[in-house]
C-alpha cells in the first residue's frame, strides 16, 4: 500500500509539472521590451524642480562601444523621462556611480522613477546612492496637497556594491504597489500609489552615473 500510495503521489507530481510546462507554452510570461536610451528617442530632459530653468546642454550620452547610458551629472538637476506612460510592469535598470579619487565618501545621488507625472512633479523614486543608501520615497498628492513619503527606515538590509560596480534594480509597479530590489534582494515595497499609471525616469543630480540594459516587463 505505501508502494502505492508513493507511485500515486509521483505520477500525480509528474503531471502537475507537465501540465505547468503546457500552460507556459500557451501562455508565455510577457517578453522584455529593451528602453535603454541611445539617441534620446522616446525619451526627453525635464528640469527638477518642474518651475526651474533646463540646461541647454545635455549631460547625457550613450557610448554605443560598451551599450551604456552615459550621463555627466554636471548640467543640473534633470530627469530623463520616458515619453510614454505605463501601467503594470518590471522595470530592470542596471546602475554605477564613477569613483572620484581623493575622495573615497562623496554624497553620490540619482535616482529611478516610476508612476511618475508627466512634469515630474509627482512619483515614487528607487533611490540610488551607495550602500546603505537605497530605498523608496514619493511626492503625491492628497486632497490637492503634495505629500512626501520617506519609507527609508522601512528598508530591509542592502548589499550595494561600491563605485565602479554595477548593481541592479528591479521596481515592480502593479496597482497601487511598488516593490524594489536591488541585486536580487527585496529593499523594500510602498503599498499605497495613487495613481494606476505613469511615466518612467532616470535622474540626474550632481554626479556621473552609467546605466546600462534598461528594459520593461508589461504584464
């Protein structure tokens, strides 16, 4: 009998997991769609503040020899938004600060945006800075008021690597959720996005920042 029961329960298993591997075949997970910036198509400078003055002269380039988006940091504090909203998603974005000699602890700063307004004024941020300096915060409005949210002491342990290094973010926006991880590990989740939609960016703000296979999972 419990020769039986084991060769019921395997081939029970078994066709769970062959089942599984057809619904996979029918109904694939959504393909990655490749949003890296190259010559500033689909995407466009907004000052930070909204009311502030844009530099005429762009701090970001794309080096086509290593596939990276290159921005200077050096022209004022901007976002480089997506010029096109979007709803339920993954956004992977992979990050690096360049290392400033004499200087081993400089106040390195940029971040990711998500759900974000068109002028930038309203979002939710994956901030970038080195270890332990990631976390989410946002600007949003309730009852006609701008409200900020700081969940940096809501943040889990981090593992960012130094200047130089490349590490990884993935924000995940699904209804009024909005989880981030950075190299693989979960930081942290802000539950209470106003708003279903938006539009994606990248800041700049006073240092050189590489960003390399920005791309999007729509589900």
């Amino acid at each position: 009998m419990l020769l039986l029961t084991r060769r019921l329960s395997l081939g029970l298993l078994a066709a769970a997991v062959l089942a599984q591997a057809a619904e996979s075949k029918v109904n694939p997970p959504p393909a990655w769609k490749d949003l890296t910036p190259t010559l500033m198509k689909s995407w466009t400078r907004i000052p930070i503040p909204s009311t502030a003055t844009l530099n005429p002269d762009n701090q970001w380039h794309y080096d086509i020899a290593t596939h990276t988006l290159i921005c200077d940091g050096d022209r004022g504090h901007e976002m480089l938004r997506s010029d096109r909203q979007y709803g339920d998603f993954t956004l992977h974005v992979e990050w690096r600060f360049t290392p400033i000699p004499g200087n081993p602890q400089p106040r390195y700063n940029s971040g990711v945006f998500v759900r974000s307004s068109a002028d930038g004024m309203y979002f939710v941020q994956g901030q970038v800075g080195p270890g332990p300096s990631v976390w989410l915060f946002a600007d949003y409005l309730v009852d006609g008021k701008k409200v900020r949210v700081n969940l940096r002491e809501t943040m889990t342990a981090q593992k960012t690597l130094p200047p130089g290094e490349w590490n990884t973010f993935e924000m995940t926006a699904q209804g009024t959720t909005v989880t981030l991880k950075e190299n693989g590990d979960a930081i942290g989740t802000f539950d209470k996005v106003p708003v279903a939609s938006g539009y994606i960016g990248l800041e700049a703000e006073g240092f050189r920042i590489e960003f390399r296979n920005v791309k999007i999972r729509e589900f």
